[in-house]
C-alpha cells in the first residue's frame, strides 16, 4: 500500500490515548513510506495524525472543502492540500487518493465517512482494505451491531468480513497488506439469507 486515508475526530475524545494512538498511527504510516491521506484539517485526532506523519517527514495530502478552509482550521504544513466544493466530494477524492482505509475514533462525520466507504466495498465499486483501530475499546459497540446485523440476517457474513478491526496498528496494518476482497456478486434473493 503507499497511500492510506484515515477518518478520525475533529476533537480529541475524553482520553489521552486517542491522540498518543493518531500520533503514534501517522508516525507509523510515515515510517512505512505510506502516505496519509486526511481531512486536512489542524484541529483534534485529525491535526494529531498529520503531525505524526509531519514528524517523520511523510506525505501527508489533506482535503477540505473550500467552506471549513475559510474557518481557517486547514492545517499550514501539509505536503499537499486539496480544495473541494463539497463533504461528498471529499470522501470521493479521499477514496481515489488511497490505497486502504483506517477508522479512528471520531463522532457523526468519521461513521458517516466509514459506512460511505464500506457500504462502496459492499457494492463492489472498489476492492480496498478498510481498517478499524479499535482504541481502547471505542468501537465495541459498533462492532456489536455489525454482529447483530449479520444474526439477525440484515448483512451477510462476507460483507461483515470485509471490515478489519484490531487493537494494534502493526496487526491492522498486517492484515490491511493481506486482504483479498471478496467478489461480489448479484444482491442475494430473500431464500439465500
């Protein structure tokens, strides 16, 4: 992989462990000649894993829609920054930029960008890796519900099996460098569920 998108928080949670987790992640990225694709922006977990990546000199592209580079929060020091009209052409510049996905924790818009970007794996319309670091336990919940979709026959199991989630970001890495995407075939009919 040589190019990464990461959704994450404008904020930095309740815990330190988030932000030591977005530094530590950019870092890694960097070290790995992975180049972090972001929201461009300085503010939060966002600002933080572009630091991270800054401090061990790697490429780091962020991009923003014109409007929030007016609230002046785009970040000074980016490799590249690119400029957009609108939230939905961000997550589509964002996922033609990258290679793989990484979720950190975040609010409405990190699950928003998430489930954009799964459920275009679930169709088919790209076969990239998208990665959960579950920090600290952050997304349990979510992936309980995942679970539950899959029990309860709203979501079959290989697309529940498209989502890689550790703890760890060499595991997650690890597992991003060896996924094989599933093929997708035809929308199943109620007797296949």
């Amino acid at each position: 992989m040589k190019s990464i998108t990461v959704f994450c928080g404008s904020s930095f949670g309740t815990d330190k462990i988030y932000e030591e987790q977005a530094f530590l992640l950019g870092q890694t990225l960097a070290k790995q000649n992975i180049q972090l694709i972001y929201g461009g922006s300085e503010t939060g977990l966002m600002g933080t894993i572009a630091n991270g990546a800054l401090s061990e000199n790697g490429k780091v592209t962020g991009v923003l829609p014109q409007f929030l580079q007016a609230k002046e929060i785009a970040h000074k020091n980016l490799t590249e920054l690119v400029l957009v009209e609108t939230m939905h052409e961000r997550k589509t510049k964002m996922s033609d930029l990258c290679d793989g996905v990484i979720v950190l924790p975040g609010g409405y818009g990190t699950l928003e960008e998430f489930f954009e970007m799964i459920t275009w794996a679930q169709l088919g319309l790209h076969k990239k890796p998208i990665g959960i670091l579950n920090i600290d336990g952050f997304y349990n919940d979510l992936i309980n519900l995942v679970e539950n979709m899959v029990n309860k026959g709203f979501l079959k199991a290989v697309n529940r099996d498209m989502l890689l989630i550790s703890d760890t970001i060499d595991e997650l890495l690890e597992k991003m460098k060896n996924y094989q995407a599933p093929t997708v075939g035809k929308w199943i009919s109620k007797e296949e569920v």
